[in-house]
C-alpha cells in the first residue's frame, strides 16, 4: 500500500447537511461546515437552486484552492472570502493565495466563475478539458495523472471522464478523502459516455485499493435515507436525505455492475445510488 498514512488529519461531518426549505426565511446562501481547520465543505442552499451543489475548499501552507463555484444565483465569492477571512485570522496571515479549479465543467458548478475572474491573487482554472490538462501537467488524458501541492499538501488528480469530458477525482493525502465530483455520489450518475465512465470507475477502484480513502465525497446528495429511493429531480425540500460520504464498497458494488454491464451502460438501481444513462 502506498504510503500516504503518516500525519493524517481527520474530520468530521455535520450531523445534517439539510439544504433547506423553499423560501428559504433567515437562511444563508450556503451552509459552511469545516471537515477540520483546513478543509472547508460549502453546500449551496435549496432555496437558492434545487441542485444544492457542493464546493469544496482547501488550505495549505502555500495556497488555497477552491472546487467548483456553485449553480448560480450566489454570492460565492462572498461565502469563500468569508471563510478565507476566517482561517487568514485564525492563523496570523496577512493574505492566501486561491486557486479556483472544478471538478467537472456542468453549469451547476460553474456559474459562480465570473465573480473570481480577474480578482487579485485568484487564478481561474479553465473549465475545458485542455485548461484542466495544462494547468495541472496531466501528460496523457485519460490514462495519466498529476500531483499538486498546495504548500506541504499534496493533492492527486485523477482524469475520470464518462459524466463529463473535464471530469476529475482529487485526492487530498492529508485527509485520505478523495473528492469525485458527479462521477460518484450517493445518487443518480448521469452517464454519457458509457465506456468512459466504466473505465473511470475502474481507476477509482484501482486508485482506492493503493491508497487509503477515508470518504469519498461527491458533489450532490439526491438519495433518501431509504435505500434504493431517490428524490426527484427538481425536488427542493429533502428533510431525509442520504448521508454524503461514500465508502470503497460503495464504489466496489458500482464496479461489479458496471462490469457485468459490459459496453452497454443501462439504468441500475443500486442501494445508495442509480446508474443513468444519458444521452448526449
């Protein structure tokens, strides 16, 4: 096994990652919860969109990064710069720098991009799959992958294609989580490439079984807490949601469907989540 074991940080989560309900009286834009002092999950509120995304935000030594910027109709900028703020008093820092990156390039993760553009000490990483390539120095795409620190944190990024051409997994040795952004959540995979999609989940797979992966963290929760029973899509109010971390047996049960599946991708309910083939 790889040795990524020393010096873990652990976490924890909030009791509920409840988003909300439709008018959303007296509530924040985002709910803020810190995993430990230096990883911070933002989950946009229900009422604000019905996708409730949520972004993922990292602190090392030399810089901060951000993943994904939300569906829109936020002050996003506002929410991390708080949080920034936060964690710049906390540790007697004058100033941070923030990388802005994604975990795919859907729209409900990426319309908050604009608000970070052309802001001092921000760099924006294009959301196409050549920006995503360059910036982290993947040399082949898909088969390849890259290391980046943020200042004695390193960060693995993994090409997994199938959901989205520009799809990636990050794995923060620090934490041993592993983000997996709509390609792995406790809900309805969109598919739209099948063969891709396979072959990615067969990396993560491959991935987990040489590193140690505490939760692996999706970017939606659309599962109830009864097993085989989602919410429907456009649904705001979800008072009995699904937990958001995923274990390895979830990704293990993913993998042995898809592999009975073969090329032909079709719609599989499974306890924590559904296989679903899209169209492009």
């Amino acid at each position: 096994m790889a040795k990524h074991v020393n010096h873990v940080q652990p976490g924890a989560f909030p009791a509920s990652w409840y988003a909300g309900n439709p008018d959303g009286t007296n509530q924040a834009q985002f709910q803020v919860h810190a995993y430990n002092d230096n990883f911070y999950i933002l989950r946009q509120a229900a009422f604000t969109n019905y996708e409730k995304p949520f972004l993922y935000l990292l602190f090392g030594a030399n810089r901060a990064i951000l993943f994904d910027t939300g569906a829109g109709g936020v002050e996003v900028a506002a929410a991390v710069t708080g949080v920034i703020d936060s964690w710049l008093k906390r540790n007697t820092r004058a100033s941070i720098p923030l990388v802005v990156a994604h975990t795919h390039a859907d729209s409900d993760h990426v319309a908050g991009d604009a608000q970070f553009a052309n802001r001092t000490g921000v760099t924006l990483v294009g959301k196409d799959t050549a920006s995503v390539q360059a910036f982290f120095g993947i040399a082949e795409w898909p088969a390849g992958s890259a290391t980046y620190d943020l200042g004695n944190r390193v960060l693995d990024i993994l090409p997994i294609p199938g959901h989205e051409a520009s799809s990636i997994a990050v794995y923060d040795r620090q934490t041993q989580v592993m983000l997996t952004g709509d390609t792995f959540y406790p809900g309805r995979l969109y598919v739209r490439d099948g063969v891709a999609f396979s072959n990615s989940i067969q990396r993560l797979v491959d991935f987990s079984a040489q590193h140690p992966v505490a939760h692996f963290l999706g970017t939606h929760i659309e599962q109830s807490a009864t097993p085989f029973k989602d919410y429907e899509v456009g649904t705001i109010d979800q008072p009995d949601e699904y937990v958001l971390q995923l274990t390895r047996a979830h990704l293990v049960e993913l993998n042995d469907a898809l592999s009975v599946m073969g090329r032909n991708v079709v719609r599989t309910l499974l306890p924590r989540l559904t296989v679903w083939p899209v169209t492009r």
